[in-house]
C-alpha cells in the first residue's frame, strides 16, 4: 500500500480523554474514532489488525475442534426469561422493543440463545460432543466506559460453547479449550497467565481467566513467575490434554478477587510474582445451569435422558488489540507482533523525486509485496522526521530508510522496530532479511 493513497488520519496531539497507551496510541495512529462513549469506528489500519487478531483466534479454534457460526446480535428476551437471566443481568444489558412491542436486547453473551438452538435440533448422546463458537459484535452498557477498547460498550468476542454428556466429558472440552487459549495467545505474541476466577453471572464451578501483565491492568494478580515464561504448548493429544492443565494450574495464579495469601506465601519467594493484568479470555464450565431451566435434554447410552453438560469461551478481539498495544509499546509509539503488524514493513522514500531514491523503493515495494509482506510506501513528500515519528508511532516491525546518500553508496538503512537496531545493507540483502524474518510466522 502506498501511504498517498491510504486512510491514515494521526492525531499530533494527545485527546485529554486517553489516560493509558493503548487509547492514546490507537487514537493517534489513526486506528480508531470514537462515535459516542464506549462506542468506536474502526478505521482502517486498527480494522487490518483486528481482523488478523481474529483469524489467528479463528485458526486456533479449528484446530480444537470448534465449528464456526454465527448469532444475531439481537436476542430474543424469552430466552433469558426461560433461563431467569433477564431480571438478574442488571442494567448493563440494553433491553429494546420492537413495532410489534416483542422485547428484544442486544445480546452481552449468548449461553441462553445457543442453548435453546442446540435442543431444537440435538436428542441423543449420539451427536455429543459439540462446540459450536462465533465471533460476533457485544454490548453491555458499562457504567463508566473508559480505557478506550479496553472497556469499551460494543466490543468483538469470540465465543464457543460446548455441549456434552456428562461432567467427565465436559471437563475434557474445557481442557481442550485451555490449551487452544494458551496457543492463541502465544501466537499473538503475547504472555497470557490463565487464573482461577470467579465464574460471575455466567455461572459454574470452574473458571479461568488469561490476563497479561501490564502496569494499566485493572486487576491486581499474584502468580509464580515460572507461569509467565512457560512456551505455548502447540499441538496436543487428547490424552495428554490433562496433563498440560494440570502442568499450568499447579504453580500459583489468581486476580485479587481470589487470591489467597497464605497460599501465595508458600510459593519460593524468589518466585513470586505481584503485578496488574488485564484480562483478554475466560472459560467457564457450568454443567446443566442452562440446559436445566431450558430442558435441553438428551438420551443416554442407557436409555433414559439427561441434561447436556456445557462450557463457554470467550476471547475478547477488539480488546486484544488494546492488549497487545499495552504490552508493546514505548515512548516513540506501537510496537507490532510480527503476527497481527497491519503491514510487514514500512518503506520511507527520504527524498520523493529523486529518480534513484523512487527507482529504488519501487523495486523494494513490489519484491516485498511479491514474497507477501504487505509493505506500507511511504511516498509522501515530507520531512524525514515527520516520516521517522510516523512510522514508529504504527508500529511496523521494520523500516527500510532509502535515500540518495545510501544508494550512492548502495546500500539501504534497515530498522527493527522492536530494538531499535538500525543496518545498512544492499538493497538485495535488505529484501531477503525481511523475508527471513517472517518465515514461520503464523
């Protein structure tokens, strides 16, 4: 893409609004507009992100096993009312009616929607296990929406359910999901500890959140430091499923809500390791809590029928977009996981006009886009500063700085975002360390 014909509005100025990174970096990069509080447009460069961050949590959960589709935003109220969820939920839902006065709501989660479309259509044990899981847009009506997407009123989730037998079965489902979070987390880059949580208004008696850690997290955790280092398990058995939960929920990790600090104090106190976490996936299985009060039933092997046993896992998208800006960032702006970048790297043609300088950046621009790194031109005629501030402030993983003194030369400046490091190389080696660099990544 050549930066003359792309949309990318930046804010030179920070909006007094925008108290952590993320908001004030996805503001000013041109990635988001607020519309109306907690409510955001998603512009082009953030939408190019997002929609990476959603494939990667799309690929992990195909690979579990999950089976993609997808609900309305607008849910029935009767649904929540056959479950008793209607009244509880409080006035974070938006309740709406429509010219046929029907109640409705703009669904915040989807346990009582997907319960009731699963006994439709689902009567023996036969047909279990499922999971079943869309990415759809949310809105709760936070009190305060702040943060920008962090808490934002309508955010994009991922979320799965699973359907099955029994307890035994239902666990092993929630193992495979645990797994599947570590995975996805591990590709975007991330270090994701998951913590036993409390299960909230979704119910159940086993629960995990995945938080990051970050000096913004809203939440105090406590966990051993050994968690944060752990690799991403990758492909897993389903034998050996047990076994990495177990591995990971051994070593001490709760949020403030559940910590317990005598526990806490037996952990090595070399060890130990308090920080603030922001949350970005929760799990939760809650057995029959909604196929009870909506008989969603199913005949056993031995004839008689039972409630289908059920767990839910959601992953927060657009909050990972914020997530990963708070883990990767400084003081210049973004720094982009090579995994969800929104372009492979940036080309900054130092001096537009120059027959060499264009000749140059137009053979680099159409060998990267060739190899498939997406490269970002920029090929507007701006000061070199402004182009250097622009660039690290979106966050490309790497810059290729071309100008008539290099060439002269014959060679071209090479950037890592990440490090700062800075080399010159032929224009030849540039192209195929860049290349190199994204071999493997997913």
């Amino acid at each position: 893409m050549r930066l003359s014909r792309y949309f990318l509005p930046l804010l030179k100025e920070t909006p007094s609004d925008a108290t952590i990174a993320s908001h004030r970096y996805m503001l000013r990069a041109g990635m988001v507009k607020q519309d109306s509080a907690g409510i955001y447009i998603w512009l082009p460069l953030g939408f190019k992100v997002l929609k990476k961050i959603e494939q990667i949590v799309r690929e992990e959960q195909d690979k579990a096993g999950a089976i993609e589709m997808l609900m309305p935003t607008i849910q029935s109220a009767n649904h929540w009312k056959e479950t008793g969820r209607y009244d509880a939920y409080g006035p974070e839902m938006l309740r709406i009616k429509d010219r046929g006065d029907r109640e409705l709501l703009y669904g915040p989660t989807n346990e009582d929607m997907i319960t009731d479309m699963f006994r439709t259509y689902v009567r023996s044990y036969k047909d279990l296990p499922q999971c079943l899981y869309h990415i759809q847009w949310k809105f709760r009506d936070e009190r305060r929406p702040r943060f920008g997407v962090m808490r934002g009123r309508e955010f994009l989730m991922k979320d799965a359910y699973s359907f099955d037998i029994d307890a035994e079965a239902a666990r092993q489902a929630y193992y495979r999901q645990f797994v599947a979070y570590l995975n996805t987390f591990g590709r975007l880059g991330l270090k994701a500890v998951p913590m036993r949580a409390d299960t909230g208004p979704i119910g159940g008696d086993l629960s995990h959140e995945f938080l990051i850690l970050a000096e913004t997290g809203e939440s105090e955790v406590f966990c051993h430091r050994d968690l944060v280092d752990m690799p991403a398990p990758g492909a897993v058995g389903d034998s050996d499923l047990l076994s990495v939960f177990e591995e990971r929920t051994a070593l001490y990790a709760a949020t403030d809500e559940m910590h317990d600090a005598d526990e806490f104090a037996k952990v090595p106190a070399d060890k130990q390791l308090s920080a603030r976490g922001i949350e970005v996936g929760h799990i939760f299985y809650f057995g029959d809590k909604y196929s009870a009060p909506m008989n969603a039933q199913v005949q056993g092997p031995d004839g008689k029928t039972t409630n289908i046993h059920m767990g839910s896992y959601g992953v927060g998208v657009s909050r990972l977009v914020g997530g990963i800006i708070e883990a990767s960032h400084d003081d210049n702006g973004i720094v982009w996981p090579k995994s969800v970048t929104p372009f492979g790297a940036g080309i900054i043609n130092l001096k537009v006009g120059d027959e060499a300088a264009d000749a140059a950046c137009e053979d680099l621009y159409g060998k990267l886009s060739a190899a498939g790194i997406d490269p970002l031109y920029d090929d507007k005629n701006d000061r070199g500063g402004q182009k250097f501030a622009r660039m690290d402030l979106i966050g490309l993983p790497y810059q290729l700085v071309i100008g008539p003194r290099g060439l002269k030369e014959g060679v071209v400046e090479v950037k890592t975002r990440a490090t700062g490091e800075k080399q010159n190389m032929t224009p030849e080696a540039a192209v195929n360390f860049i290349i190199s660099e994204y071999e493997g990544v997913a």
